[in-house]
C-alpha cells in the first residue's frame, strides 16, 4: 500500500514539475545602461553585415575592400565595450567560471562540426547557455567562444569578427526568449536552434558576399553583387546565392542542433539550472 501511495505522489511530482515556469538566471545583469550600449553596438553590427543592401543606387564602391578589415579591428573593441557595459551590476567569479566553463565546452566542441556537413554542436551550447543564464550572459558567451574557437581550429581572420558577433545574437536571442513550461521550453528551444542555425548562416554569408566573385561581369552574374544597383536587385541576387550555395549547410547545422536539444537539453538545463542556484544569480 505505502508502494502504491509513493508511486502515485512521485506521479504528481512529476505532473506538477512539468507545469512549473521555468526561471532563467541572469548570471550578467543587464542594466539601463548596458541595454542602450548594446542596441547601439548590435546596430553597428547590423550595418556592418548589411551595408551592401543600404547603399544607393549609383554609388560607388571603390573603397569597399577597406570594409572587412575595418570591421575587423572595432568590432572587437566594440564587443569589450559591452561586455564592461553588462556586466555594470557586478561580474563576479562565479559568473566568471560558469562563462569560462562554457566557452570551454563550446570552444572544445567546434572542431567536432563544420566540414563538408555543416553540424555544428557548439550551437547546442550558445542557445542553452543564453537561455538558462540571460540576454547579457548569452551575447559574451557567444562572442567569446567563438573567439577562443577560432584560435583552436586556426580560423581566426577578417571574418572573425562577424562570427563573434553573429553567435553573440543567437546566445542574447536565447536569453530573451519566454519562461515557459518545463515541457514546453525543450520544443521553443529547438525551434529556436533551428531558426537561429539558418540566420547565422544568413548572415555570414552577408558578410563575404559582395567580393565572391570579384569584379568582372557582376551585371551579369544573377549571384554577384552589383555596386549601384537598386536594393531590390541586389537583394535578389543575394537570396539567389544564398539558396544556392549554402542552403542546405545551413539546414544541416540547425537539424543538428534541434537534435542535440532534444535530445541532451533536459540533462544539461537540470545542471545549469542547479549550478545558477548554488551561485546565487539573480532570477530574471
């Protein structure tokens, strides 16, 4: 009889459990401040990434080879400028240490993707990391394991900043994300891998596309950049390359990364769930 009774309250735990909010914790507070800093700085990357589609039509771009390597020396600057900035209300040595760990993780995990697959396992630890620990927490997480990561596998170049700071988006975008249910929160997760593994790969490719094939007959590559052409153009020429080249790369990594969420997710939120306790972060 008492069997009977344990079972049936160990159901109900696992009922109730499975309908509790989940609380993320902000283990890098994000004040008044430091939420300005950032829409300034993600702006700033977002014109950085996007500028072949805002300029007019008739312009030049004599200058514009100048554009990755001037990138490549302020956007790094930029992203310590908010990484100060977040951490305004305090970045302790426990936030400090759960950062190193994860970046280490994901640092670890990068050689593992890529190829000629497009997998790449280190998302699993951007979205989960910046879900359970916040915005703040998620975009420094991203910047620097993609940092680190680059050094190890010997990628480190003028797109190195652009990685740095797509993979700190997917791990804010993470951060921001709604509390939802302990059932639930495993599914928005792994759509929101999925979508976040296409954007990234959008982005990228944004970035390196206006000098792919150089400058001859550009007019008439349906894939090229054209300097001066309508936005319209352009951005039909981009959307062309990016289906045709790296579509199904970029599927890759985000079926990967659903997978590594369904699949791992529970374990890996209990962990950090428990280690956001023991550190006493503050609950978003």
């Amino acid at each position: 009889m008492s069997t009977a009774n344990s079972v049936s309250r160990s159901a109900v735990s696992e009922e109730a459990t499975s309908r509790v909010v989940w609380r993320a914790f902000a283990a890098i507070p994000i004040g008044s401040r430091s939420r300005v800093v950032l829409g300034a700085v993600s702006a700033i990357g977002l014109i950085a990434f996007c500028w072949p589609l805002l300029i007019s039509e008739g312009s030049s771009i004599d200058h514009s080879a100048d554009a990755p390597w001037v990138f490549a020396l302020i956007v790094p600057f930029l992203i310590a400028v908010i990484a100060a900035e977040i951490s305004d209300r305090g970045l302790d040595a426990k936030a400090i240490a759960m950062l190193g760990v994860l970046a280490a993780i994901g640092t670890a995990l990068r050689p593992l993707g890529g190829g000629i697959t497009g997998f790449q396992p280190l998302f699993v630890v951007l979205v989960l990391g910046g879900y359970a620990f916040g915005a703040g927490f998620g975009f420094v997480l991203g910047a620097i394991t993609m940092l680190t990561s680059a050094f190890l596998t010997g990628g480190a170049g003028p797109w190195l900043p652009f990685q740095m700071f797509a993979a700190a988006w997917v791990g804010m975008g993470a951060g921001l994300l709604p509390h939802v249910t302990h059932r639930s929160r495993l599914w928005v997760l792994a759509l929101y891998g999925f979508i976040s593994s296409l954007l990234f790969g959008l982005v990228m490719n944004l970035s390196f596309w206006p000098w792919t094939f150089g400058s001859d007959n550009q007019a008439s590559n349906p894939l090229a950049f054209v300097p001066g052409a309508p936005t319209s153009v352009n951005l039909h020429h981009f959307i062309t390359f990016h289906i045709t080249t790296s579509l199904g790369w970029d599927l890759t990594r985000g079926i990967g990364t659903v997978i590594l969420v369904l699949v791992a997710g529970q374990p890996i939120l209990a962990a950090l769930d428990r280690a956001g306790r023991k550190a006493h972060f503050v609950e978003s």
